[in-house]
C-alpha cells in the first residue's frame, strides 16, 4: 500500500489487451498506438467502508485517492479542484416534467473542467520524473496545463488555433507557457505540434493520448455519485462533446463503482455537438465502430471544434454502453442557451457548456428523455471568457 492508498496495479490497452508497466511514463498503447487505461486492485477495497470514509475527507478530488494513480501524497499537484455543485434547474419549458440539474464546473481553478484531468496527468507526470509538457488545444486545456504546470515547476509549450479565444492565450502566458498559434483547428495544432515536439523531449498531454488525463475526468463521474442518492442519481447525463473524454471518464468511474457494488444502474450517456462540427453524433447516427474526420468544422463553441477525436471507440463505446446516443444544436441555440442559463438562473456557462441545455427540447421531443425523469446537464466551464453579443455576431456573420 502506498501513503495515498493508491490501488494503481497496471495499464491496459482495451484495444489489443496489452499491458505496460505504470511505473514507467508511457503515452499511447506501444504495440497499436490506442488509449492505455489504469486499472485498480478494486479487489482489495472494500466498497462501502470507501464510500463512507469519504464523507470525512476534503473537499478536493484527491479524496478519491484509492482510485487515482498517484501513489505519493508529495507528488500531488493541487490548486483545490474539486466538489463543483449540482444546481437543480426548476421549471424549464423545454423540458416540461423533467427533473433538471447542472452540474458547473466552471468554478474550478482553471474555469473548466479540464483542471481535474490536468491535475492527475501533471501530478502522475512529475511522480514520474517529467518535467517538460505539451499540448495542443482549442483554449482550455491549454490554460489549464499551463496552470498546473506553473504550480509543479515544469516547462510547458501549448499549441492553439489562432482563432481560440484571447482570454485563454494571455492566460497561458500569464501562467509562463509559451503559446505557438497555428492555423486551423485543434486537429492542425495537434500535428504541427507532435511533429515539433517529436524530438524535444517534451511529454505529449493530449487528451487520450496519455492515461492520467482520463482519470481525472474519471472523477466527474465519482462526484455525481456522492452528490446524488439512490432517488436522485440522474437517469441521464448530456455532455458537451469534442474530445470526448469526459464520457470515457464517467463510463469508467461508474464501471468502477459498479464493480465495488456500490452502483446498479449507469445513467445514459447524450453526447451533444454543434452542426457545424458533429463527427461523433454522425457516427452514432450511422452505427460505425469510430469516427469520419469532420470535413470544414465550424462552431462558436471552441471547444466543440474537433473534427477528428482520438480514440473515437472508446467514446462510442461509453455512449452506446449506457444505451445513450446522439444530437446536434446549432450554434444559435448554442448562444441562446448561454444567455438563458444566465437570465433564468444566474449561472455563467461557456459555448461549450451550454449546449447541454440547447439540447434539452430535442432529447425530449425524440422521447430520450420522458417526463418524471432527472436530467444531468453537464456544465464544463465558466462563461467568463466569452461575449455572448461577439458570438451572436458570429453566428450571423
């Protein structure tokens, strides 16, 4: 047993069943190049006694700590990210009889829920020996990356679209990393910077393309379930979807609490994505087993703006595994979406986090979602950053 309690016992690629040894920094699977995952030693914890031992913990992810990979508590790299609220929604006319909460991440360091992957990938990452990081990004895994990079005392280089947000580029210099923009997408920033970074002996933190990330994320899920009780645990959760490891990340969290005997019933998995940019809706439409790379992306959502997600099976598979699916909105329900949850609610949500809610009527209409259900909308991150008038004025444009 470590001082953490980490159960941490191997890597394991679900595509070709490989193993790597977790002591080792690795990023992808070496034999087929997919998505390694961390698996535990569930075995030799006992579920309930967890479960209630964490009631007496911080508030802080790291009260999951058993199962996160980090085995020593000074490897730890925190800026208190963490037990982020579920807001219930009353009354909306959308979703008329539906039970409506939002879970707003956008009160982690950051402003996004990408401070809970970043704070595992760099903790495990520095544990490891590394010291050197790179990401591409649309914005906020960059801002995040460099903030907890800063606070490790690590070189970062993050490589972002030119159209990503302002905010987010002064941001990540303000933390210290150094900021390459490149034109395109986040597709483009990914291989302009893997093929820079090739031989620079910095350490590639990409979504899925590492394994830590995705345990971060891992803790979305564990906090709904010790936020919620048997009677209002959520029947579904709508995601805004662009690299999808959310997703994955919830779908392995309840995976592993289900093997602990502490969950009967996954919620179903909804993936939003704009019109503009929808390579994962499309393939769950057409029943293919991965993604078509999404030709001319365009959204106002800059986190959506992926046409081409790494480990698209994965995602498909936690969607499709929670007899969840698919749907699109456009980009003025998008904006819409942000100005409602503000006026209606007082809560500021991002693009990204708002189409969730932009969402809602056609779920229902479709009859994904029913009446006397309780709907999780899943709010990745603050509107802080953004205009909603600049964006209305990208829309019409």
């Amino acid at each position: 047993m470590t001082d953490t309690g980490s159960l941490l016992k191997t890597l394991v690629c679900r595509a070709c069943s490989t193993e790597c040894d977790p002591s080792r920094p690795v990023g992808t699977c070496p034999q087929c190049g997919h998505t390694l995952f961390a698996e535990y030693a569930l075995e030799r914890l006992d579920g309930r006694a967890w479960a209630a031992a964490l009631r007496g913990r911080g508030p802080s992810i790291w009260r999951f700590r058993e199962l996160l990979p980090v085995h020593r508590s000074e490897a730890i790299v925190t800026l208190g990210e963490g037990s982020t609220p579920i807001l219930p929604l009353p009354e909306v006319p959308e979703a008329a009889g539906v039970e409506v909460a939002l879970k707003d991440d956008g009160g982690l360091p950051t402003g996004s829920f990408k401070a809970r992957g970043m704070a595992v990938a760099v903790s495990r990452a520095t544990e490891l020996g590394l010291r050197r990081f790179f990401v591409p990004s649309a914005g906020n895994a960059a801002v995040a990356l460099a903030a907890y990079g800063a606070r490790a005392g690590a070189s970062v280089r993050v490589y972002l679209p030119e159209s990503a947000p302002g905010p987010m580029r002064a941001a990540c210099a303000l933390f210290g990393a150094e900021v390459i923009e490149v034109p395109g997408t986040i597709r483009e920033a990914g291989e302009i910077g893997r093929a820079r970074e090739r031989d620079a002996g910095s350490f590639d933190m990409s979504t899925l393309r590492e394994p830590y990330r995705l345990e971060g994320k891992k803790t979305m899920g564990l906090e709904i379930f010790e936020q919620t009780t048997a009677e209002t645990f959520p029947n579904a959760i709508v995601y805004p979807t662009g690299g999808g490891t959310g997703l994955v990340g919830m779908a392995k969290a309840f995976e592993e609490l289900g093997a602990l005997g502490l969950l009967e019933r996954v919620p179903r998995l909804y993936a939003v994505q704009p019109e503009g940019c929808a390579p994962v809706v499309r393939a769950l439409s057409e029943g293919t087993e991965r993604i078509r790379p999404w030709e001319s992306a365009r959204t106002v959502a800059p986190g959506l703006k992926v046409p081409a997600p790494f480990a698209s099976e994965r995602i498909l598979e936690a969607v499709r595994a929670s007899r969840g699916g698919g749907v699109t909105v456009s980009d003025r329900e998008i904006v819409r979406s942000m100005r409602s949850l503000a006026a209606r609610y007082g809560i500021s949500v991002s693009p990204e986090a708002a189409a969730p809610y932009a969402a809602l009527a056609e779920l229902v209409r479709r009859g994904a979602v029913r009446s006397g259900e309780r709907v999780l909308l899943y709010g990745t991150g603050t509107g802080l950053a953004f205009s909603a008038e600049a964006l209305e004025r990208e829309v019409v444009g």
